[in-house]
C-alpha cells in the first residue's frame, strides 16, 4: 500500500537525530504489523522538486527528469498511534549528506511524502530467556520501540553506539535492562566499538533472542561472533545490516544481496 503523509511537525533529539511526526487523511487505512522493527519504504521529494501537492512517485518518474524523481529511502515506524493517526519517523541526520538526513532536518509541517509498507521481522520473542539489541543510531527506534515490548523482568542487554552524552536518548523497558552506551572517539576504532562491546558480554544463562542492526561491517563482525563464538541459531537472530560507511543508499541497494549473500557464508 502506498501512503501520502505530511509532516505535523519536528523535533530535535539530540544534535544528530529528528524526530518527524506525519499524519493526514493519507495515511487513512495505514495498518501496523505486531514486529517492533516495522519500517516504511519512503519517498522523499528531492531539494527543488516541487510537485505542487500530493504526488506520485510513479507518474513524477514518467513526467519529470530524473533528477526530479523521489528518493527512495527506509525508516523504521518509531510509533504508530492509530487513535490520532499519527506516525513516527526518528531520523539520523549524519551532516550535510545525504537526502534523507538533510530532508528530516529541515522538514517543516506540511511538506509531504509518500510512503509504502509497512514491512517487518522482529518482535522481541516472549519465550526467550533473555535479550539482546545492539546497534547505532539508525537502529535506535526499533530498539526503543522493541524495549517496550519485552515482558516484564525479562533480562535485556542493550549496546549502543552513538557520538556522545548528549546523543543519548531516554530508553523505558518493562524489562530489566543492563544498558550501555558506546561513544565513538573519531578514530578509526569506532568500527570496532560495538563488536568489541558483544565479545565482552558475559552472557545471561538460557536461550538469548537478539537483533543486532546498524552499520553493515560492524553487523557482520557481531553476527559472525554470535553464530560461530556464542553458537546462536540463525532462528534466534534478527541480524541486517541497515546501511554502509561511504556508500549511498543508492549504492549500497546495488550490493545489498551480494554482501548479505557473503554474510551467509561466513559461518557454515
Ligand atoms: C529496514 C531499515 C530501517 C531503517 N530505519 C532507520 C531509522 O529508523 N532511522 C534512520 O536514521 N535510519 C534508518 N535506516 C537507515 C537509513 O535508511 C540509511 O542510513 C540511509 O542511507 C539514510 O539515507 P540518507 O539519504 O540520509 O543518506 P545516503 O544518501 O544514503 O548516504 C550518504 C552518506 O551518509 C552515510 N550514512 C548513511 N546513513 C548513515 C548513518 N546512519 N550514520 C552515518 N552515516 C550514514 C553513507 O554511508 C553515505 O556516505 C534504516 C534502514 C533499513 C534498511
């Protein structure tokens, strides 16, 4: 299904993360699936492009030059609040680059954009004896929103990396939660930080649920420790890589199933 929402309003997190409420007649009918990692596909106007209202992202791609065309990107639903029909958006805002950071940052009510989904594949398995969620910025609203839904008590290690004090976020959880926030130091260890993080993790006795998402070299290196150190199942893992340092989106889509693909082979 496709979706045309606009922007109610904005708001800073912390100095590299925006929060984007839509909502609007257009997302009547938008239904939520129970995954705590649900994400929409977006379609993100480019700088310039006006499309003068409610568009198309098929007929804008027959019309207009391609330099006009809608940026495809995905966000993760933060929240979904189907009583006021509003849906939440948090978007890491990584300088300058980028259309989808730069488009969060200035997003100002009204503008528009379309989205189709949602899709998904993780909730927090009540039957586990425990949890783990690792990852950066950009897998931090499904964490959060994957924190409030494990059952009460249950053990819950959380990981996670950002830039700094004042890029951390309140987290709430029913569960019991061991939470550490990881800063990067602007070298290049930093890609080191979250894998180093999970080898030094005594583990909780009993079978672990775990989602670990974010940057695709650091996913890699944690899920290559989890299956072949820790001896998960695949079935216990919700592990992908989000996206890759230096390279677009664009980019990085041409690659995805290639390096996904490898990944696979990393451990028999
Ligand atoms: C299922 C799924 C859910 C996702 N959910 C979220 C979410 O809720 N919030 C969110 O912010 N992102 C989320 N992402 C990641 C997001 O789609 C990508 O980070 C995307 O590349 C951002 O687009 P952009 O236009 O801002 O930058 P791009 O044009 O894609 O990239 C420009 C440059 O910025 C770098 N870059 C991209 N992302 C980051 C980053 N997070 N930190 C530092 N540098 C970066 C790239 O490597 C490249 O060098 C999700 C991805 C997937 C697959």
């Amino acid at each position: 299904m496709s979706y045309c929402a606009e922007v109610l309003r904005s708001e800073w997190l912390t100095p590299l993360l925006v929060r984007v409420e839509l909502g609007g007649p257009g997302l009547d009918g938008f239904a939520m699936p129970t995954d705590t990692d649900a994400y929409v596909n977006v379609a993100i106007p480019p700088t310039g492009a006006d499309y003068g209202g409610r568009f198309d992202p098929g007929a804008v791609r027959e019309q207009r030059p391609r330099e006009l065309w809608p940026v495809r990107r995905r966000y993760t639903v933060r929240r979904w609040d189907p009583a006021t029909g509003r849906l939440t958006l948090d978007v890491v805002v990584h300088g300058d680059d980028g259309v989808g950071g730069p488009w969060a940052a200035t997003a100002r009510p009204g503008d528009l954009l379309v989205l189709e989904g949602p899709g998904g594949g993780y909730r927090p398995d009540p039957s586990a004896d425990w949890h783990l969620m690792v990852g950066d910025e950009s897998a931090l609203p499904a964490i959060a929103a994957s924190l409030e839904a494990v059952p009460a008590a249950a053990p819950v290690t959380v990981r996670l990396l950002c830039d700094g004090p004042d890029h951390e976020v309140t987290l709430t959880s029913p569960g019991s939660l061991d939470l550490l926030w990881l800063h990067r130091t602007g070298e290049e260890t930093d890609a080191d930080l979250l894998p180093a993080a999970v080898r030094e993790l005594v583990f909780p006795a009993g079978r672990v649920h775990a989602f670990v998402h974010g940057e695709a070299d650091e996913i890699r290196a944690i899920r290559r420790h989890l299956l072949a150190e820790r001896g998960l199942r695949r079935s216990d893992m919700s592990c992908s890589p989000y996206w890759r340092r230096t390279m677009t989106d664009e980019a990085w889509r041409q690659m995805k199933k290639e390096y996904v693909a490898a990944m696979e082979t990393d451990v028999a």
